[in-house]
C-alpha cells in the first residue's frame, strides 16, 4: 500500500501566511518561507501554497515567494492563486514548485486543465474545489468558486470526474463547511469523490487533531491529508501526526 501523505498549507496574503474560519476572519502567522523550512524539516510530505487573493484581485501569483521556497526546501510542493494561463502555469514550474492548483480558473475555463497536462505532465495540475452541502446538487454538494462567493450550480462529483477526465493529476477536496472548523474532515464528499476517480484525492478542511487523519484515510479513501490550523496552532507537530498514523497502522512515511 502506498504511504499516505500528510501536507501542510500555507494561505499567503500580502507576503504572509494566514488563517481563518471558512475563509473569514483570518489572522497573520508568520512568514511563508520560514514556516515552510520549519515543517520540511519537521517531516512533511509536501507543502501547498495558496495566494488567497491574487485571483480575486486579479493579478498574478507572488512568483518571488515561489523561488523563495524552491531555494529553502527539498520537498515537493504546489501553489494555487492567480493562475490564468498556460503561461502562468509555466512560470510557477521554473520558478520551482512541482505542481499548480487551479480552482475557480478551471470552473471558467476546463480546457486549461488539459492544456496544462499536455504541457507539463498530469502529475503537474491539481484541481482545487471548494465544496458546499446543497440540496440542489444530486452528490448533496455544489461546487463554489472564488473562495465562497460564488456558487456554481455544479455538482461536486460530477465536477470531479469531468477534471480527472480532462488530466487533472490530483484532486483537493476542500470543505467549505469544515474549514477552520477542526472538527475533522468532511469524510461524505471525500469518500464520494475517491470513489468516482482513478486519480489521488486530497482531504482538506478540518483537520484538528491527529485521528481525524486517521479515520480520513480509513473512511474516505483519501490519498493524502492537508492541515493547517492544528499545527499553526503548535497543539500538535507532524510528528505527533505521523506516530497516530502508524500507531494506527497507516502506511506513511516517517521522519525519525
């Protein structure tokens, strides 16, 4: 069985990380290249990097912070936020990042999922989506673009399925109704996403303790886990993660 990985993420905005409660109220944390040196020497699998208002205000990802961390770590690792083009997705991969997240771009415009595949590899194109429970959606879940404010009438597994067809490597599964929340993952539109793709999915969104990974692997057939706010927080490390993971006989890759 395929280790599972466990993938901090760091919400930058204006050059710093930050964190909030269902993409409100968020609170600065630190500097993104420091944070990320500290969690790929604390066992990491890979980082995530998300410029959280680049696409809403309309300009490009923060190419600088990119080069940053390819220079300050040995870990793979993805960047979402202002990615409008083919070209775009080229930049962020010289400047260092292994893979590029496209959420609210790849709702407007699914060709870009493809494009992106044929250019840099499937591995390289992860689609973000940010699901709501509704009752209007045959999955009980709509896809929501740019961070919340809108909703799309898409239904989430649907949305899925038609991305992964398209070439997406890699599915984030990030819950609207969880995130920040720390109450554990929204294991249903996991599960059901898992289920209807043949490609690696990514839990995110609620994480607050270690045996919500635990059972966000045993339950949804997640692939891998994003944290964010536990380990912001210093309430736990990646280790103390990892050691509940194979404590419960999680395959994963441990740092000690």
């Amino acid at each position: 069985m395929l280790t599972k990985r466990v993938i901090p993420c760091l919400d930058v905005r204006a050059g710093r990380v930050t964190k909030g409660v269902k993409f409100k109220n968020n609170v600065d944390l630190g500097d993104p290249v420091e944070m990320a040196v500290a969690y790929s020497a604390g066992g990491a699998d890979e980082l995530v990097f998300y410029d959280i208002t680049a696409s809403a205000e309309g300009r490009p990802i923060d190419i600088g912070m990119v080069e940053a961390v390819a220079r300050a770590v040995r870990i793979p690792f993805a960047v979402g936020g202002g990615i409008a083009t083919v070209g775009d997705m080229e930049r962020v991969i010289l400047a260092g990042a292994e893979k590029i997240s496209v959420n609210s771009l790849a709702v407007r415009s699914p060709a870009i999922i493809a494009e992106g595949a044929a250019a840099f590899g499937r591995q390289c194109v992860v689609l973000g989506m940010d699901p709501v429970r509704s009752a209007r959606c045959p999955s009980g879940y709509e896809i929501t673009t740019r961070g919340f404010r809108d909703f799309t009438g898409m239904d989430a597994v649907e949305w899925a399925k038609k991305a992964a067809d398209l070439g997406a490597g890699e599915i984030v599964v990030n819950s609207v109704d969880a995130d920040g929340m720390r109450t554990g993952f929204e294991l249903e539109i996991t599960r059901l996403v898992a289920e209807a793709v043949e490609v690696p999915v990514v839990a995110s969104g609620g994480a607050g303790r270690p045996e919500h990974l635990v059972e966000v692997f045993r339950k949804a057939r997640a692939d891998a886990a994003i944290v964010a706010g536990m380990i912001h927080s210093g309430d736990f490390t990646i280790a103390e993660i990892k050691s509940a993971m194979h404590s419960a006989g999680i395959p994963t890759r441990m740092s000690y």
